[in-house]
C-alpha cells in the first residue's frame, strides 16, 4: 500500500486515525499502531510479517536480557547474538544471490568454471529500514542510552509504525521515546495541523513534481544508448531532482503521519542541493541514515580519532558499505566509494576550498553529485559508463519529445530545491489562504492520481 494510493487515502488511513483517537489507554494504543502497521505491510506481502514479528521478538528479548542481566558476559551475547541474527536475516534475503553471482565472476577470472544456485529470494520490503530499528535499540540498550521497554506492543509498534517502517526515516526508540511513553495525551490540535500540512506538502513533493519528472525521464532513459548528450544531461539533471523530491516527500509524508498519532519523527532532509561541500550534503541528506552510520560504525572504528590514514580509511569503509546497504549490485558500491573519494578529498582541501566562493562551491558540489547519481541511477557499469560518456561528449542523437516541459518541470523544481525553504523550516500553521491552497493541491494531487499509475516510491527499492 502506497501513501499516494487511494485505498491509503479513503480506507487505511480514516480508519486508523479515527480509532486511534477513540482510544484512551498506551496500551491500547501500542496494541493498534502494532495492528495497523502489520496490516499495511502485509498489502506487499503477508509471509514477510512473519520475518519483521520474528526480528521484533528477538530485538524485544535482547532488550528484556539487558534489564536481567548485570554480567559483561551476558550482556555481551545479548548484543551480539541478536545483531548477529538481523544482520543474517538481512543478509539472506538482500544480499545472497549477489554475492553468489559475485563469487562465481571471480572464479571465471581465474578460468575456474563454477554453475551456483540461484535463489529464487524476494526481498522483502523495507527490510534494510526496520533491521536498523532494531539493531539500534539493542546498541543504545547495551550502551546505556536507553532503557529497554518491558511492554512487547510498545517496541512492537516502533518497529512496525507504518509511517516509517518501508522507507523510513530511520528512527532510533530514544528519538520517540518520549512521544511513545506519552501516547495517551499528546497535544491533539498542533499535532493535527503540523500533521496534514508535512503530508500535504510531501504529497506534492511525491506526486505533482517527482511523479511528472519520471514520466519524462523514464522513457528516455529506457533507451539511454540513442540520447544525445544535452538529453542526457537533462534526464540526469531530472533524475536528480525526481529522487530528491520523491524520497524527501516520502520523508515528510511519514513525518506528517507521525505527528498526527502524536509520535515526532526526525527530519530527513535539510536542503541537500544547498550544500557547499559533500561533507555538508552528507549532513543534509538522508540524514538518519548518514547519523546511524557515523554513530553505529564510523565512530565505533575510530572515527578521526587516530590520524588522518586511519580517519580516511574509515570513511572509505562507512562509505562503501553505505552504498551496498542502498542495493545488491555494484554499481551501488562504487557510488558508496565515489562519494567515500570526495569526502576524503575534501577533509584533505579544506583550507583551499574555504577560500572559493560560496556560489562556485555550491555548483560544484551539485555537479558531483549528479554524476554520483548516474551510477545510483544505472542498472549497470555499461549503462553508467555509456550516460557519463554522453554527458561529457558531442553525442548527437534522438531528442526527447517533452523536452520543454522537461525543462519547465527542472526550473520549477530547482527553484524549489536550491532557493526555497524545506519543509521544516515553513510554519504549519492551517490559516484560511493555506487551508485553501492546500485544498486545492489535494484535489489536484487525486486527480493526478486518478490519472495515472500508482507510482512506489524509489527508496522502497533499498
């Protein structure tokens, strides 16, 4: 079930707003969000709420194990253990065939002929997002972050809270902690505008401006061999556009949805295409996973704590295994590394770049990024290799057909994007014009709906 569907919109959504709010108790609560968030992921697949209730049971008893136990001994086994056993899960279902097909290319190098099985694997949705869940509260609770919860639903419905659970923010428990301890009074008014008005907005986000971009985009790039080197730069520049504003409206869908049942999400997206430097993109996009890495691995390694070799070295590594948690495929690793490459470089010119100007700096930036996103975006180093070849070339060749509402839609979008403020930094306030501004952008995101085909968002791929 997608957010921008309608029976989200007409059916699940009333439904569960509205008995929500005739309950009164946490646990009655805990228990609904638990329900609701079961059934919306079961709209993809019923057999894979066996797996999410199967990794909630094992994180939910490490957590009990904690409280129990005073002894390293055991509270290491139930750090260990548990995260073992997510990491496996993840591991199996997302990356088992690709690492298969990887071993048997490198056997061919070495003319060893070897035929592998291959695994008929579903991955399941979302599963990259609700793992980190639950290995970030086993962390924090060993740590001493947090406290384990003792009551099953309330951790239940962190992991399975619909609004986040298929293409997040990630959400550590501490971050709605508070809110979730408080299910049973939030502050039901703000809540309610802040809640419609981020929902309304990454609405829009997903479906008037990322949802027309890939109409355009798509095509193309379906046949990216015949496009002359100005389309390519087009659909490229589109597709950057399109992944910002589907993923960060997904992000401000969710939020919005939280905040309508009273639990406060963490912003995503901070301007990203603002940035001056990759190190400060990093800090603005995909922000709770980009946090996750730096607290649950980059900093665990070392972090810059011990000499610029080793602070480079563990950039690289965060970097490459944050492009493979993106997607079982290659190209998603040297994406992680191109950007690992540009993060090293900048530490190392930092005292030059300072002295560009700001301007300079912010389109250099957006340059390097949407050359990263060619790989992101290509299904394979021929396809990367071959639009980046375009990109920098005289090619001529065919020449899109919507190339001028294309480049409406960018001005439109980059106006947005590199000017406008995000939607954290606007006051959801519902006055009589918004109130009917947002009307009539919800009429008209229906019948963009209506119109055409449900779009999944792009991040529910990862």
């Amino acid at each position: 079930m997608l957010f921008n569907s309608l029976p989200f919109l007409y059916l699940f959504l009333p439904v569960t707003y509205f008995v929500f709010w005739r309950l009164h108790t946490k646990s009655q609560r805990y228990v609904w969000l638990t329900i609701t968030g079961y059934v919306f992921y079961s709209f993809w697949n019923p057999k894979f709420c066996a797996l999410m209730a199967l990794s909630t049971a094992v994180s939910y008893g490490a957590g009990l194990g904690f409280l129990r136990w005073k002894d390293a001994r055991r509270r290491r086994l139930c750090l260990v253990l548990p995260i073992v056993f997510d990491l496996s899960l993840l591991a199996t279902f997302k990356y088992a065939n690709f690492a298969l097909s990887s071993g048997v290319w490198l056997l061919q190098a070495f003319h060893l002929n070897f035929r592998a099985p291959s695994f008929d694997i579903v991955l399941p949705i979302g599963i990259s997002f609700y793992t980190f869940h639950t290995i970030t509260y086993i962390v924090d609770s060993y740590r001493g972050v947090i406290t384990p919860t003792r009551n099953v639903f309330e951790f239940s419905c962190y992991v399975s809270l619909f609004s986040q659970l298929v293409a997040g923010p990630i959400v550590r428990f501490r971050q709605i902690e508070r809110d979730l301890e408080n299910i049973d009074h939030p502050n039901r008014a703000d809540d309610r505008e802040r809640g419609w008005s981020f929902f309304m907005l990454g609405m829009v986000k997903k479906v008037l401006i990322a949802d027309s971009i890939a109409w355009i985009i798509n095509p193309a790039l379906a046949q990216w061999q015949s496009l002359s080197a100005l389309d390519t730069w087009l659909c490229m520049l589109g597709y950057t556009y399109q992944l910002y504003f589907d993923f960060s409206g997904y992000s401000d869908m969710a939020v919005g949805l939280g905040a309508m049942f009273g639990i406060r999400l963490p912003q995503n997206f901070n301007s990203p295409y603002k940035a001056a430097d990759i190190s400060d993109f990093w800090k603005r996009w995909h922000i709770s996973l980009s946090s996750v890495l730096r607290d649950y691995l980059y900093i665990p390694m070392g972090g810059n704590r011990h000499g610029e070799w080793s602070t480079s070295r563990n950039v690289m590594v965060t970097m490459l295994l944050g492009g493979l948690w993106h997607g079982a495929n290659w190209t998603f690793v040297v994406w992680g590394a191109y950007h690992g490459i540009l993060l090293v470089a900048t530490r190392y010119s930092q005292s030059v770049l300072t002295l560009w100007p700001t301007f300079l700096r912010k389109v250099t930036t957006f340059v390097a990024v949407i050359i990263g996103w060619v790989l992101f975006r290509s299904d394979s180093f021929s396809m990367a290799s071959g639009l980046l070849a375009a990109m920098f070339s005289r090619k001529s060749g065919i020449h899109l057909d919507a190339a001028r509402t294309l480049a409406g839609l960018l001005l439109i979008a980059g106006a947005l994007a590199h000017f406008g403020p995000n939607t954290f930094e606007l006051r959801h306030r519902w006055r009589p014009v918004p109130a009917f501004a947002f009307g009539v952008l919800l009429l008209a995101c229906i019948g963009f709906i209506y119109g055409g085909q449900q779009s999944p968002f792009l991040y529910f791929q990862f």
